[in-house]
C-alpha cells in the first residue's frame, strides 16, 4: 500500500546544519510530486521522543495506514525516533532520509545517502522492511533501544571529547568537523587504558583482562562508515559484539586501515567477534559508554541486550 500523507520530522542542525540543506531539496521534491505533508521540527534534545510518540499515537488512533512518519536528520535523530514509537508502536514503520555526518545506520541497511534517492526509495515502497535494533537494560534501569550500537571504552570516550571540544562549533561552522573527530582519536588513545570485562553470550562467557574497545552492533558500521562489523546482518536475528584488545600506536593505526580497507581488521589476534541472541556485558573499571553517539557517562556497566525489531518504509 502506498502513502500519501507523509508526517516529517526533521533536525534541520544535524550534521552540523545539513539538516536545513537537505531538507530544502525534500520539500522542493514533495511539492514537485503534490505529496501532502507536515513538518514536524525537532528544537532540542529529546524533542524528536516526544513528536514521534504522538504521531504514532495519532496514526494509531485514527487508523491512517496511508500515512507515513518520514525521520530527516542523523543516527541521532534516529535513535530518538525509534525510542518514540517504544513498544506500543513497535510495528509502526518509518520512513527515513540521513542528513547527518555519520548516517551508519542508512549504511548498514542500504538507504541511500543521497537525499533525492532516499526518498525515491520510500515513495517506491509498497510495504515495510524488518530490521534488527537491539534492546538493552542497565540493572534495573528502563529498557532502552539503539540503532547502530552500544560502545564501552575507546569508541565512547571520542565520543565524550568530540561532543566536548572547545573547537568543535567553530570547526563545524567550516565543515571542518572531521577535524575535531580526528583530534579526539589520538587523545582518546593516549588516554583510555585496558580494562577487565566479562563477555556472556547465549550463556557462555568470556573475560579479559585487558579490552580498549568494546561495540555491540546489528550492522557493519560505526563511526561515519568504519566497517567494525563486516559479518554483521542487520536481519539476522543476531547481534554482534566486537572486542579489541589494546594495541602499541601503530599496530591500532594500522588495525583502523584495516577497518576502512572492507574490515579486514578482523585478522589481527587482538579482535574478537561474538554473535548471539543474548548478550551480557559487565565492566570491572568504570568506563566511559555511548549508545548511538550518546554519551552513557563515565561508570560500571552492567548491561544485558536482547534482539528487537522494527520497520523501515523503503524500497531497496
């Protein structure tokens, strides 16, 4: 079934302001194509919760199966729309469009880039497409949901710098934002040491002594399209854990090579892949935590994740 109502909710500053751009040619296309929408404008943290709730709520409600919550923004956004629908919207699908600066998640399932061919994909569409989230639980903390990944150790800490850079905003106003990523990646070597973990998958675990990068995952990619994961499937039912132990300066440079060059990282000795329907992970040190780009604080992770499911509304 087609839509023909497409309710859209966007954060025109992700990607530091691509938003704005990127919904300038979308509205131009709709109006092309005398698609009817409403805009829907995420103004702060949380904000794209609370707006794609009540669309859910709405649509349910009333019972308009030819409408279509259409997401324009970053892993972010995203991540944030999907803690919208919960679980009481669960099989409400999503259209999507990346405009972020990492945009795995469109990566990882095969949505284009490109703003123009995203959307072709979603007006093509004539159902909804299934993919992997994952689920997960901090000791008797709500469930939360992630896209893209769950990280605890190096990934998390550059995630900590970049978000607190003091150069970052006026980099981005350059499209220099890399920059500051870059930055934050030697920092973050120089300052994250090894810490113990223990690995529970399908109820056989494993410890180490010494983890640096620990990333739990649905699809392939993290960090604007590093390849962490290439064994990953986003519709396998399955999730994926990777574990890096530390490394000397440059055999972790050139196990990040390796990564960009199609994931051939994962020959190194110091890479451990584990995939399985539940996972627990338990730090021993506190550790600095992300999900999805969000930072989890600097703590003691007691973590269990489980396998969800949504729906996407494109066509591949």
């Amino acid at each position: 079934m087609e839509k023909s109502t497409y309710y859209v909710v966007i954060n025109l500053q992700s990607g530091s302001g691509n938003g704005t751009n990127v919904w300038k040619i979308i509205e131009k296309a709709l109006l092309e194509k005398k698609k009817n929408y409403q805009l829907f404008i995420s103004e702060y943290a949380g904000h794209t919760i609370s707006l794609v709730n009540q669309l859910a709520k709405d649509i349910h409600t009333t019972q308009q199966k030819d409408a279509l919550i259409l997401i324009i923004g970053g892993d972010g956004t995203l991540h944030e729309a999907v803690r919208g629908l919960g679980e009481e919207y669960k099989k409400t699908p999503l259209g999507y469009i990346p405009a972020g600066s990492g945009n795995d998640f469109a990566r990882g399932v095969g949505i284009s880039r490109k703003p123009l061919v995203a959307l072709n994909q979603i007006l093509k569409a004539k159902s909804a497409s299934a993919f992997d989230i994952i689920e997960f639980q901090e000791k008797e903390q709500p469930v939360g949901y992630f896209v893209n990944n769950v990280g605890v150790g190096f990934d998390a800490l550059v995630v900590k710098l970049t978000n607190n850079s003091s150069a970052k905003a006026t980099l981005n106003k350059y499209n220099l934002g890399s920059l500051a990523y870059v930055a934050s990646l030697v920092k973050a070597y120089f300052n994250q040491r090894s810490f113990p973990i223990q690995l529970t998958v399908d109820g056989k675990t494993t410890a180490f002594k010494d983890a640096f990068l620990v990333t739990t995952t649905n699809h392939s990619y993290f960090g604007g399209g590093v390849n962490i994961a290439p064994m990953a499937v986003p519709t396998d039912g399955l999730i994926d854990v990777i574990v890096v132990s530390k490394l000397p300066l440059l055999k972790i440079i050139s196990l990040f090579v390796m990564m960009l060059l199609g994931g051939r990282h994962t020959r190194f000795k110091s890479v451990h892949h584990f995939s399985g329907k539940k996972i627990h992970l338990e730090t021993l040190h506190a550790v600095d935590g992300q999900a999805d780009g969000e930072e989890l604080g600097k703590q003691l992770f007691d973590l269990d994740f489980n396998p969800a499911t949504r729906y996407f509304w494109f066509a591949n």
